[in-house]
C-alpha cells in the first residue's frame, strides 16, 4: 500500500500561489501574486526552500517551464511596458531573449530538458510566429497556416512541441510540430475550442475541448493523431487534463454535479484516482513526475491559492 503525503506551501508574501511546473528533482515552480496584484517567479528547491525572483524592471513575470537541471523559462512585462522572454540558470543568474528581429514582445512558453525552448513573437504584420530555439542557439521561426497567433505550450524532449493557435475568427485550435519540423492542426470535431497542454516522449498529447455547450472534456490524442475522449467518471460539470509522464499517468481536475473542483490521477491502465487538500474548496492538478508526485494549488475558504506537493511511497 502507499503512503501519499501532501506539503503545502507559499512564497512569503503571496496571497495566490500558482505551482506549475515540477522536475525530477522535485524542484516547483511558478507564479505567485503580490498584494499589490502584481505577478513574480518562484522556485521551491526539495527542502523546501523557496526562492523568488524577477527579471530588472518587471512588472510582472511569468514562468513558462522549468526543466531538471533547474533552468527556468517565461517571459515578463518591464516598466516600459515592452514583453520580452527570459532563462533563469540554475544558479540564479536571469538571461534576458528577444527573437532577433522581433518588432515587439517575446514569450517563452514551453522548454525541454536539453533546455530547447519555444514560445512565440511578435513579427511587424500583427502576426504572432512561433519559434524554438535550441540551448547551442539554433533558431527556427515557423507558423501554422491560418494562424494569426500561435501559442507553444509543451516541448518533448525529441523537440516535438504542441500548443494551439488563433485563426482570423479568433477561434482556438491545436497543432503539433514534429521535431522534424512538420506541422499537423487538429480539432475535436464540433468543438468551439481545442486546447492542447502537454506532449510526452511518445508523442501523447492531452489537453481539453469545448463544445458549444462549453463545458469542458478532456482528450488524448496518440502519435497518429487519433483522438480519443477522457472525461472523469464524476466530472458532471467538466474535466480538464493537465499533464502526462512518460509513463502515461495523466493528471487534471474534474468539476462535480455540485460545482466542486477535484484533482486526479489516471493510471496508463485507465484507473482514476481522487484527491483533495484538506479543507480545500477546490484542488487543482497541475503537473506529474516520472514518479507520480503531483504539484498544483488548491483553494481555502477565502478562495485564495496555495501550492501544494503530492508524493505516494510504498510502505
């Protein structure tokens, strides 16, 4: 039997704690909110040290990845107002990136753990390209036909990257980049939006749709781009999938016939697992390890946010 233990944390002074990202050093990472709303970087180190941090003259940072040698990725808005996208090294030092030749912001949404990042920019026509660059600066520049943005949200570690992208409707849909470069756009059929979050080494996408609905469903889409529905037996009013391991364990949060917001866990045999922080009136899942330890945040009855760690071990 297993023994699952939960450890709850905040950055001193963050009245809402957003813990996104985890590695196989159980390093965290996230966003935390001020009290005067405005938004910075934090990184939990396994002892449970937390460290936050800002690029110079930010207003507001936002975290896009975090990879096992401890690099974080995001971009940030500076005092001017200008976006630019950032590289924290594990040391702490911050490495400010602008795409050469951008004609505005930058954002770094997704990296790997050989440290290729991607994310997107802005390009002159209106337009927001996507781009990937590896960690020697191999640049390329690439863009989904129809798109007038495009948005990266995973990168696995052979540099396929999956995200989703704005057509001229406004309307949200996914795609997946191989890692050859190839571009593939998909849909839940009928949906009004669909919403990839994470691709594994095997090319596993998960993620959710919307009908019209809009209520959310969760989805799994294989490495030949089939598309399979995964809603959570008790999600009446929604499922959302967050994230996937290499070894299939899918995590996300259901919503209840009464409105109440749960986190799970789904074996790669299909089986389901509920949770929730004590006292919670919502518990959210982000994020899943090789070894199944879940990060995510949960709400008190105030309806802040606080991190939380999630660990099962044998007995």
């Amino acid at each position: 039997m297993a023994k699952t233990t939960y450890v709850t944390f905040d950055p001193a002074g963050s009245i809402q704690t957003y813990a996104y990202y985890l590695n196989a050093d159980v390093q965290i990472a996230g966003d935390w909110e001020d009290y005067l709303e405005t938004y910075h970087g934090f990184v939990r180190a396994a002892d449970g040290t937390i460290s936050t941090f800002d690029p110079p003259n930010s207003i507001d940072t936002e975290v896009g990845g975090l990879t096992d040698s401890g690099l974080i990725v995001g971009w940030y808005t500076a005092a001017d107002r200008s976006q630019h996208g950032f590289l924290r090294a594990s040391d702490g030092t911050i490495s400010i990136y602008d795409v050469p030749g951008s004609a505005g912001p930058t954002y770094i949404d997704a990296v790997n753990t050989k440290g290729t990042f991607a994310g997107s920019y802005a390009d002159g026509s209106g337009a927001f390209p996507g781009f990937v660059q590896t960690s020697k600066g191999k640049l390329r520049r690439f863009n989904v036909n129809g798109a007038v943005e495009v948005d990266p949200r995973s990168i696995n570690n052979a540099g396929a990257i999956t995200g989703i992208y704005y057509d001229q409707q406004s309307n949200i849909h996914g795609f997946v980049r191989s890692d050859q470069g190839a571009i593939s756009t998909f849909d839940w059929p009928g949906a009004v939006r669909t919403i990839p979050n994470a691709i594994n080494s095997k090319d596993v996408i998960v993620g959710r749709y919307q009908g019209a609905d809009r209520v959310p469903h969760g989805f799994i889409r294989i490495a030949d781009g089939t598309l399979t529905a995964l809603d959570h037996p008790d999600g009446v009013k929604g499922t959302s999938i967050a994230n996937i391991n290499d070894k299939g364990q899918i995590v996300g949060t259901f919503i209840d016939a009464n409105g109440q917001y749960h986190g799970f866990i789904r074996s790669a045999t299909g089986q389901f697992k509920n949770f929730d922080l004590k006292n919670a009136t919502g518990t959210y899942a982000a994020d899943i390890d090789g070894n199944g330890s879940i990060v995510g945040e949960y709400s008190d009855e105030n309806q802040y946010l606080h991190g939380y760690l999630r660990t099962s071990s044998k007995r």
